[in-house]
C-alpha cells in the first residue's frame, strides 16, 4: 500500500454510506475507485457513476467507474489496498470477510458500530481477527462520528489537557430529520409507543454502539470494563406536534426518536453517555463534560454532522492505515487524520 496517495479502494455495502464513500473516492485525486460489492439485484450490474452520481455529475464525461458485482473475489482480484466496509453493525457478521481480506494482505476501515471496540462483546473474536490481521499485515479499523469520535475519541483527547478525571459525562443530541432513512427507522420513527417498546426489547431498533463508546472512552482513561458492566436504557422520545420524516408524517403522540444512555463507574471515575436522537428535536449539539480538579466542557453548537462526518471520518482515516502496525485497531491506536483533500 502506497503512503497515503493513489489509494486503490474498493466499497463493500453500497446503502447511503457505501454509496456516499464510493462518491467520495471518485472524487478525490489521491484515491482510485477499484471496486463495489452489493448483493442487491437492483444495483448489481450498474456502474458507479449511475449508481453514486445520480445527478450525472462525475469526473470525467467517458468515466463511468467500476461495476456493481456481487463477486467479492473478482473485486479483490483488482488488488486494492484498502476497502471501505459499510454493511453490518455485528462484527460477528463481518468477521468471516475479515478474514477473507486478511488472507490477502488488504487493510479496511468499517462502518460497523461494534468493530469500534470489539472486545467488550467478542473478546476472544477480537483476538482471532486481530491475529489474523497480523499474519497477513493487514490494518483494520471500525471508525466513525458515534461510535468512532463525538462520545468516545473526542472525550479522550479533551482529558488529555488534565491530570485527574473523576467524571466524564458526554450527551449528544442530533435532528434525524437530517439523516438517512435507514436511520430514522433505527431510532423508531413514526412508531407507536408500544411498538417501540416491544422492538427495543427485541432488539430490532435503537442505535448499537454506545457500550462500545464506553470502554472505549474508559480504556483511554487506563481502565478495562468487564463485558456486561455498561449498565444501558433506551426509551423514546415522543412528538409533541406533528413533525415530517423520511419515513413519512409522525402525528402527535407517536414515537418521534429515541434517548439512549450507558453508565459505568468504578471507585474513582464514572463515564455517563447521553444520546438522544430524534425527528425535529430542538437545540442540537454535542458536549463533552470533563470534572475533576480543573473542569472542562467542550460544546459543538448544531452538533456534529452524522452522516457526512461518518463518511469523512471512514474516508479520512484511509491514508493513515499504512503508517500503523498491522492488527485489528481503533481509533485509539490511530495518529489524528485531519482532512487531506485540497
């Protein structure tokens, strides 16, 4: 793999956020779009530039860009250093093509919310996958705005500047009616709240990840958290007035988002996230509350931007992968990326 320019990459999981980094590797000088993988019929077979540059806007007026396969092999066969995984939350899920991309020496960044810290709910996965990654000198990392930064990697840094934590309490509240679709329906838009309750306790809805923000939060802070010891709630945020979605109109009364919190404390430090998302809510922002001997609180007005942070932050985090040591990382293994592009 190159030093972080004329990257050959290649997209596996073409929903708005594959589709979304796809866009991006077009786009940018340093990078070659080499490949994209889906299973969807719909997309098999079309080329990027019908697929990700639905407004015809594309480099190059006779560039129409790779085509939509559902060959995971012949996409590696073109060799890429890099592939962008955008499919799965479970990491389980994803582990097998891990391993598949490790065999072959290719690195990877993830979307995949539990991939953030992966050892807190597959500890011994984590060490077969990292292994993996280390025979073959592969680097693979599951980034992201949340988990991957706005409740975890940003708290971190921000305690970097004290010499005592004894609380760190992080609470980030986002409009949904800013997001993608498949958001909306995670967070339970438009639901009742009898559905909502009954699908969180089946685990159908709600956002994955905050555990993960946890002991990732708390290993920044030299502490290891036991699997189960987040202690979690979900619960839903209800409209008050009606309000639009992508979804379609949720009406007054019905579920218009979701409030998720985990806990965790030990006899000198307790971490608390806060995160509410919902369709309309009001005063968005993020805050980082730092307490100790010297206090600090950091506050991001408008919050960040889920969605197009999540793609900078998969795409950003590319050039850095060959200047780390090969296994299964996170983003506290990683050196700052910054924004590379003119």
């Amino acid at each position: 793999m190159t030093d972080g320019a004329n990257l050959k990459v290649a997209v596996i999981g073409l929903g708005p956020i594959g589709r979304s980094c796809a866009r991006a590797a077009r786009f940018d000088p340093n990078l070659t779009l080499v490949g994209l993988v889906d299973h969807d019929p719909a997309k098999v077979g079309q080329s990027a530039a019908a697929l990700v540059d639905p407004d015809g806007a594309k480099p190059s007026a006779d560039e129409a860009g790779p085509i939509v396969t559902d060959d995971l092999d012949a996409v590696l066969d073109t060799r890429p250093d890099a592939v962008v995984i955008a499919t799965s939350s479970s990491f389980q899920a994803i582990a097998p093509l891990l391993e598949t991309l490790a065999a072959r020496g290719i690195h990877a960044v993830s979307s995949c919310e539990e991939m953030a810290w992966p050892r807190y709910r597959h500890a011994l996965l984590t060490q077969k996958i990292d292994a993996a990654a280390k025979a073959g000198g592969s680097v693979f990392l599951g980034t992201g705005v949340n988990p991957g930064f706005a409740m975890d990697t940003l708290a971190v840094t921000l305690a970097s500047m004290v010499r005592r934590v004894s609380k760190v309490r992080c609470v980030r509240r986002t409009d949904a009616a800013l997001r993608r679709e498949p958001l909306q329906a995670k967070i339970g838009a438009t639901l009742t709240v009898e559905e909502f309750t009954r699908r969180g306790q089946q685990k159908m809805i709600g956002h994955q990840g905050i555990a993960e923000s946890l002991a990732m939060l708390a290993a920044g802070l030299g502490r290891d958290i036991e699997p189960g010891s987040v202690v979690e709630s979900l619960e839903p945020v209800v409209a008050d007035t009606e309000r639009q979605s992508a979804l379609g109109y949720i009406a007054a009364g019905r579920v218009c988002g979701m409030r998720n919190t985990a806990t965790w404390e030990d006899d000198r430090l307790r971490i608390e996230l806060d995160l509410t998302m919902a369709v309309g809510l009001d005063d968005p922002k993020d805050m980082v509350f730092i307490e100790g001997p010297v206090s600090l609180c950091l506050k991001i007005p408008g919050a960040l931007p889920g969605d197009s942070a999540t793609i900078a932050a998969l795409m950003n985090q590319l050039p850095n992968l060959s200047r780390v040591k090969p296994g299964l990382l996170t983003m506290l293994d990683m050196p700052p990326a910054g924004c590379r592009r003119y």
